[in-house]
C-alpha cells in the first residue's frame, strides 16, 4: 500500500541550531504512529514540519505523493489538523464559535453549515452541551477536547497531536485519551508524539524513537518498545517506566 505521507532524508535548523538531521519515515493511511525519545530530541519540531509550521531546510515531504511545499498552507493545513499541547483556543470566543471559525473563513460555509458540522465533532469529544461556553468555564480536560474537535471540524486527512496531554492531571489526562482512542477506532490518521509508554503500546501500529534529531528506531510496537535490543531505547523505558510507578 502506497504511504499516505512520507518523509526522506528531512534536515531541519532553527535560529541556527540543527534539530532534524536526515529524517525518513512513513505514515500509512488509517494508521496510529506515536512519536517518542528524550526530551528535546525533535519530535515535535517533526510534527511541525508536517504541515509546514517549520519550514525545513532539505530532504522532501510528500503527502498523497505530492511534495507539501507545493501546496499552499491553507490547503495542507485543511488536510493535515494539529492538536497543540496548550489548546490554543480564543479565549474570547465560545466553544461553538472556536470550532466553526475555520469553516466559515475557510471554507466559507454557512452558518448553519458550519454548526452542524461543529456540533457533530463536539458529540464526538462528549463537548455537545458545551457550545454556548467559554473556554475559561472549562477544565483544561475539557478545553482540550474541545481543542481536538475543532481540529477534526476541517476534517483533516492527518491529524497531528504535540504532546496533547503534557499539561493535564491525570483524570483530565484519561478524558483526553479516551477521545483519541475512538478517533483511533474510527481509523482517523493520526501521529501522536507524547512520553507516555502505555498509550503507544495500546494505540500505536508504529512507534518511531527520535533522539537527537534522528530517527534510531522505527516498527511496531513490539520491535520497538519489547524486543528491541538497542540499549538507548531499553533506558528510556526504563526511566519512563520508574518515574510513573516507582519503586513497589
């Protein structure tokens, strides 16, 4: 089966810092790929590069076979949603018109268009009662969710997600996670980066390790986090793993 985004050889620098070096992977249509590694290691300046929110310096993405660079930014950016691990709501704006934004300024819908399709993703995160708040009135579980269904308004092809649930507690954390496992169920495209073992060995049919800027590890769950032999990988689940259940 043909990728439906692949990356060769991508090297990417920020403010002269290199951060990518020679990146190549590929995204299969319907699949859930979770990105891991130490922090700093580049996973989410890869997400980034994706729908080209960092402009790389080399290498080729190609989404659909086609190169990004060759799509105007707001037609990749319809195709390829992201989730942010801050939300990035507009705090003066209510839930509904958060989400149906995009799509009358976009996509130029109608209003009521654009609610009924609003309303049908904020159903989808459990948001539906929601849509007359205000992003202050919710819980950072809830803003979140709410972030994910305006994400999913454009109905993206890809949907990229930075560390969703970095700033959550642990109950808000299980809201958000159930919400993407049923967009996983539902076989949207996702490629998820996050530090959290577990949900890449229940969610993941690939998981890539990124450290340094390279890519030392790409293949199923099993390859990667169970039988791998690579030392690095082995310590990093490890310390994961210890900092999450310490010592019994």
């Amino acid at each position: 089966m043909k990728p439906l985004l692949t990356i060769d050889q991508l090297s990417l620098s920020l403010s002269g810092k290199e951060i990518l070096k020679d990146v190549s992977c590929q995204f299969q249509t319907g699949s859930c790929s979770v990105l891991i590694g130490p922090s700093g290691s580049g996973k989410s300046s890869l997400l980034k590069t994706l729908n080209l929110l960092n402009e790389y310096d080399a290498g080729l993405v190609c989404f659909n076979g086609k190169d990004i660079k060759t799509i105007s930014k707001t037609e990749l950016r319809k195709k390829i949603g992201m989730v942010f691990q801050q939300y990035n709501l507009f705090d003066h704006l209510s839930v509904m018109d958060n989400c149906t934004l995009a799509l009358k300024r976009v996509l130029n819908l109608k209003k009521r268009d654009a609610h009924e399709i609003a309303q049908t993703y904020l159903t989808k995160v459990k948001m539906n009662d929601y849509g007359n708040a205000f992003p202050r009135q919710l819980s950072g579980g809830q803003q979140q969710r709410v972030a994910i269904a305006r994400a999913m308004c454009l109905q993206p092809e890809v949907l990229l997600l930075d560390e969703p649930t970095a700033a959550l507690d642990p109950e808000m954390s299980f809201e958000v996670l159930e919400t993407i496992k049923s967009l996983a169920e539902e076989g949207v495209t996702m490629i998820y980066v996050t530090h959290e073992i577990n949900l890449a060995r229940h969610l993941a049919d690939q998981v890539i390790f990124i450290e340094e800027g390279r890519v030392v590890a790409q293949g199923d769950v099993k390859e990667v986090l169970d039988t791998t032999k690579n030392n690095r990988i082995k310590k990093f689940i490890e310390q994961i793993e210890h900092r999450l259940y310490g010592s019994e």
